[in-house]
C-alpha cells in the first residue's frame, strides 16, 4: 500500500529509527519518493498509484483518474503484444473495465470524473473492437511497430490470389439457395484463417513481410468475405479465426 499524505505529523518518541542507520533509511525512503515517475493525483495530490496495474483511481482518495496517454491497447486490455489474441479473456476484460468507468456510476461524482469517465469508457470501445478483429489488430500491431498500411496502398497479388476471388464472386453470383451460400461461406472462412494464420507467422518471425500479408487480409475480407457473410456484414466482423488460450 503507497503511504498516506504528507504533512506536519508530530513524531512520537521512538516512532522512527534514530541514529546512523535511523538517517539512512529516511534519505533513501525521501530520495525514493522524490524520484518517483508516478503522476499526482487531480484531487488530493498523492501519488497517482503504482507503476503496473489499472491505476484508474488514485490509492488515497478513490477519484477516478485521467487516461493515461502512454498505455497501448494492449495493455489497457492485459493482453500480450501479439496478433495471437484470446479473444474469450479480451471480452472478460472489457466487461470488468466497462464496469470500472462505464459514466452511468459516476452520474453522481464531480465534473472531472465525468468526463474521465467517458474519455476511459470510448477508450476502452476502442481498444476492444480493435483487438477483437484479427485485420484491426494486425493493422494496429503493425502500427506500434513502425509500419502502417496508408489508405490507397496496393501490394502485388499474385495470379492464384486474384483468381481465387475471381472464382468465389462467380459462385456467389450463381448461388441459389441457403445452401450454396453455406458452402461458400465455408470456403471464404477457411480461407480467411489461412490468411491470419499466414500474417500470424510473419509476426513471430519476419516482420518486414507482415505488413504484405495483412494487405492480403485486407483485400480478401473488403472483397469476399462481406459478399458472403450475408446482409450488413462488415469486414472483420464475426468470429475471430485466431483464439488461443
């Protein structure tokens, strides 16, 4: 537990150790707070909380605090820095955060938690629908690293890529019935794991071919995978093919 307030406290007799020793402890305990990184608190002025964990509130007064503007997605939701994401434990997690900052219980606080608390409550939005979609994270992942994918961008698809979506619009076209469109469906899902499963590898091993491969992801879910999901299906919508515990 971080200690309370500051302040002009008499020291009792004896409270604090005396002597050589006494004097060190005190410089190295005073030396270690002075050098402290860890932000105030708005409200009482005490230390923000410690260097790891949520530090949504502050330890000594329990007001909601500002977002912290150095944390990634990753971190806010606890989950690794990796395009392999168990998206059962990322839903957990949003819904234990929701229930930390979500603005309707903080109706009744002052001003300031209210806005942090709607500022913390997007935030979270955010880092979920990000990370929960293999495209948004990969693009995302790829981001923090230094490489972002620009609107407009266009990798070389090879010959047996382009025919493939050429062959699945052709089926679609002349689908007829539940059925077909099941079967088609089936083969864009599968093909759409093969894609993640590929742009995954290129994460945990080469880097520089990662961000060509999630182009591929980008193109097959912007041209097949909307087609064949169904009315109102968006890109990187539904079931992450990705889940691992």
């Amino acid at each position: 537990m971080w200690g309370g307030r500051t302040g002009a406290f008499l020291r009792p007799s004896g409270w604090w150790p005396t002597g050589v020793l006494g004097r060190r402890l005190l410089n190295c305990n005073a030396a270690s707070l002075a050098g402290s990184s860890s932000p105030r608190c708005w409200n009482c002025g005490g230390p923000g909380g410690p260097p790891r964990g949520d530090r949504f509130f502050c330890p000594q007064c329990r007001a909601l605090q500002p977002p912290d503007p150095t944390r990634d997605y990753f971190s806010l939701m606890d989950c690794n820095r990796s395009f392999r994401v168990d998206t059962v434990k990322l839903q957990h997690r949003y819904q234990q955060l929701q229930r930390l900052v979500h603005p309707d219980f903080f109706s009744q606080r002052s001003q300031n938690e209210k806005d942090f608390s709607e500022k913390h409550s997007t935030l979270v939005n955010e880092a979920y629908k990000t990370l929960l979609a293999p495209l948004s994270r990969g693009l995302y992942l790829l981001k923090l690293r230094g490489i972002e994918i620009p609107e407009g961008t266009d990798y070389e698809m090879d010959s047996q890529f382009l025919t493939e979506i050429m062959e699945i619009n052709e089926k679609l076209a002349e689908a007829q019935g539940e059925i077909a469109m099941k079967e088609i469906e089936s083969i864009v899902r599968a093909k759409q794991k093969e894609l993640t499963d590929d742009v995954s590898r290129a994460f945990e091993r080469e880097l520089k071919t990662a961000a060509p491969r999630a182009f591929l992801v980008v193109q097959w879910l912007r041209l097949c995978a909307p087609k064949a999901g169904g009315p109102g299906s968006r890109p990187g919508q539904g079931t992450d093919p990705i889940c691992c515990k």
